[in-house]
C-alpha cells in the first residue's frame, strides 16, 4: 500500500508537534497496533520520534515541566504557557546540540541500565546544563524559536520571559529536592527541615528574589499543591502571622484561604438536581477545607482576633453554617420525598404515609442528593464543628423513615393501598435507609417490600 507524499508527512509532523502531551500520548496508542506495511506507519513512527522526544524534554526540564500549562494565564499561580517550553527546546536543538545530544546519551544510558538491572547513572549534570544554556539563550538569543517562546511568555504576563529563565536558573536546585519532597511533607523532622533550609539558601544564593519561585515550583510537583505551606512552615520554624504576611511568601496562604472562600461557595450553590455524585463532591470539598484549616492553624502562629487568624475562624463557623444548612435539606427532602398526612379523631391525631399518587422523582433525587452530603461528610463532622447537627439529623431522619415503612407495610397487609403505588415508595425509602445506614439494611427494606407486595425485588431507583 502507498505510503504518505511527503507534503502529507510533513502537514502532519507539524500537527503533531503543536498538539498537547495528552494528545501525542494518546495517538501514539491508538497507532501502536499499525502494521509496517500500511499507509500509517510512517505517521506511526513520526509521532513515536515525538513521544520520545517529548520524554526526553520533560525529563531534562522536569523542575519546571508541572509550570507549563495551557496558555500560561493563570492568576493564582506561577505557569508559563506549554508552547513556550516546546520552542525552547526547539531552540535548543540547534543552539545547543552537543548539550541534547549529551542528554540523548543520558537518556539511552538510564534506559538500558533500567532494562538490564544495573545502577542508574546520575543525569542531574548532564540535563541541567541544558537547561542553564535554555535560561541564556531565551534571555540573549535572537533565533525565531527563542524569540516566539519569549513572546508567549510575555503576552501570557508581563515579565513572563525573565520569569520563566530565573525559573530555569533554580532549576539545578528543584531538581536535587525532587526526590525529597515526600518526605518533606510527609516527615516534618527536624534533620529534614534542615535539608530544606539548605535548599531554599542555595536557591536564593542564585538570585536574592527566588524564594517565591523556588516554592512555586515544589507546589507544582506536590498533590495537593498548597501542602507547600507545610515546607514553608518548617523552613521558617512555624512562622508568626505577621511575619510570613509582611514576607515574600505570604501570597501562599492568602492563596488557601481563597480557595477555601471558593469552596464554601460551591458548597452553599449545591444543585440538589444534580444527583447524588454531585452531593458526594461537595461533601468531598468540606473535606478539603478541614485539612486547609488544620494546615493553616498547625504551620502558622495565628492571633484569632484580628488578620489571617480571624479570617479563618471565620471560614470555620461559615463551614459549620453551610454543612448544617445541607443536613437541613436532607431532612426536609427526606419528608418531602416520603409524604405523609393526618388521620385521626378529635384528640388522637398521627400522620400516615400518602399513597394516592407515585413517588415524585424529582424530590427523590434532591433528598437523595442531600443525604449523599450527608453520608460523605459524616468523616468530616467532627473538624467541620458539626458533629452533633450532623449525628441529630441522622437519627431524625431514620427514626421518620423506620416509622414510614412500618406505616406502610401495616397498610398494605390491610389492603387499603394500591401495591404497585406503595412499592414505588417502600424503594425511595430502602434508597434513603442505604444513605443512612448502608446499603445492606437498604436492601433488606427492598426484599420486605417486595414480600408485602408480592412484586419482584428492584434494585434501587436511578436518579
């Protein structure tokens, strides 16, 4: 079969090379089964060289490779645009060969040493000394690749360019503690605080401004990125809130804080529509601001009366007034989604299940959106300061709906019910029981429901 013309190869060449990571990882699967003799196998091996090439980039530029994303706008962070660092390293190959083709040696070294079980040669000489020849040559090179990655850099943010080469300046720095940062966040001791110290001397040894950047580019590397704060924290021995505010590395817990102000937001416009995956995450999010909270409180002296300490006192009472407002919901659309109505004598009145029309599904889904907050957030409670709302309204709604099946169950034995009405909400119930509860006692509701109605069992309702 005819292979591509050469005009073809080489529109695709340029495809590739300007697509995203993800998607030259993706074509490079999708192609991995083409055979040496179709038309695509000379598009296979061309985006196979560039899959490699791209490895090889990340490798060497690994300090700051999590910094290049997107257009490089972002506003609460430090990131350069992805395509800058692509013309650098474009640059490079014809500006700085003998650099790549000593970190193509590298790359080939560690290879083989991984495939035959032999120690692994030490690349940090060889891919910082490119990446210190990319920090000149954007600063002083007047090649169209060095000249358009400056230009993204710049039309990104003003200062872009210089931004991204005192990046690359620190980089030999970053790339020593890449292989630290684990235990960094995770073992607060003090032989590894010194060891931090350590690298945040030598990173502002290069340049008296790069504490910032130098945080930056840890914060990228770490998931979540603002558990940095835990390495400021012990770099500068539990700083005072006066003293990280007034210094160059008081933008980081303004930054949580905000992020915090953002998830209380979402919180509040939980859209009870959305189902239960939705009620799920925004009890995920109350997670996350208790582990902010505690980062905040444990890394930073605060003074509770006035500043950050203030701040977030208040972001705490708004998570306990949100979280208890979401319970709120779950009780009120748990009654709403089991209606019941009075029946009585003059002085003996109760209220029974409403059986005349179907469950609505729409208040069903809401109530279980809620009670899927509630579920998810019950880990929560305690840091969140809503333990008790949360234990009361548990108990609540499970007591209303024990009572509810019962009810319900009593009048189907009499058969005062439509079955097929009652079954309907005997599984609504069983749906709420498994929020609740679990889903085994949900379960057990389905199978006495399907008994009293003579109807086969159903799985629960999809919402």
């Amino acid at each position: 079969m005819a292979a591509l013309s050469a005009r073809k190869i080489e529109i695709v060449r340029t495809l590739v090379e300007s697509a995203p990571d993800k998607i030259v990882g993706g074509l490079q699967r999708a192609l991995a089964e083409t055979g040496s003799d179709t038309v695509l196998a000379s598009v296979r091996q061309l985006v196979e060289a560039e899959a490699r090439d791209r490895m090889l980039r990340n490798a060497v530029f690994a300090p700051l490779t999590p910094l290049c994303v997107g257009d490089g706008s972002g506003r609460n962070s430090l990131v350069f645009p992805a395509r800058a660092l692509s013309f650098v390293w474009r640059g490079l190959k014809t500006a700085a060969p003998a650099d790549i083709a000593a970190a193509e040696a590298m790359a080939e070294a560690l290879s083989t040493a991984m495939i035959t079980k032999q120690r692994l040669p030490d690349p940090t000489k060889t891919f910082d000394a490119v990446v210190i020849a990319a920090a000149e040559h954007l600063r002083s090179s007047e090649a169209r690749d060095f000249r358009i990655a400056a230009e993204l850099c710049e039309r990104a943010q003003a200062g872009g360019a210089e931004a991204f080469a005192a990046c690359m300046d620190i980089s030999p720095v970053v790339r020593r503690a890449l292989p630290r940062l684990a235990d960094w966040v995770g073992k607060p001791a003090d032989e590894i605080s010194a060891a931090a110290r350590l690298a945040f001397k030598d990173a502002v040894a290069i340049a008296e401004d790069a504490g910032p950047r130098f945080f930056e580019m840890l914060a990228a590397q770490i998931a979540p990125p603002w558990m940095v704060l835990r390495i400021i924290s012990a770099i500068m021995d539990t700083p005072t809130e006066r003293y990280l505010h007034d210094s160059e590395l008081g933008g980081f817990p303004e930054r949580i804080m905000n992020d915090i102000d953002e998830a209380l937001k979402a919180v509040s416009r939980l859209d009870l529509d959305a189902g239960p995956a939705a009620g799920r995450e925004a009890a995920e999010r109350i997670g996350l601001i208790t582990e902010q909270t505690f980062e905040l409180e444990v890394g930073i002296e605060l003074t509770r009366d006035q500043g950050w300490g203030k701040r977030i006192m208040d972001q705490k009472k708004s998570l306990a007034s949100v979280a208890e407002a979401r319970l709120k919901d779950a009780e009120k659309l748990s009654a709403a989604a089991l209606p019941t109505g009075s029946a009585g004598l003059r002085n003996l009145r109760k209220t029974t299940p409403r059986l005349e029309e179907p469950p609505d599904r729409r208040t069903a889904r809401r109530a279980l959106t809620a009670l899927a907050f509630a579920e998810a957030a019950r880990p929560f409670a305690a840091h969140g300061g809503f333990s008790a709302a949360h234990t009361k309204t548990i108990e609540k709604i499970g007591a209303a709906v024990d009572h509810y099946i019962e009810e319900v169950l009593d009048i189907l034995r009499t058969g005062d019910a439509d079955m097929t009405i009652a079954h309907g909400y005997l599984n609504v119930a069983a749906d709420i029981v498994g929020f609740i509860r679990d889903e085994r006692a949900g379960e057990m509701v389905r199978r006495r429901a399907s008994a009293a109605c003579q109807i086969e069992a159903l799985p629960p309702i999809e919402i």
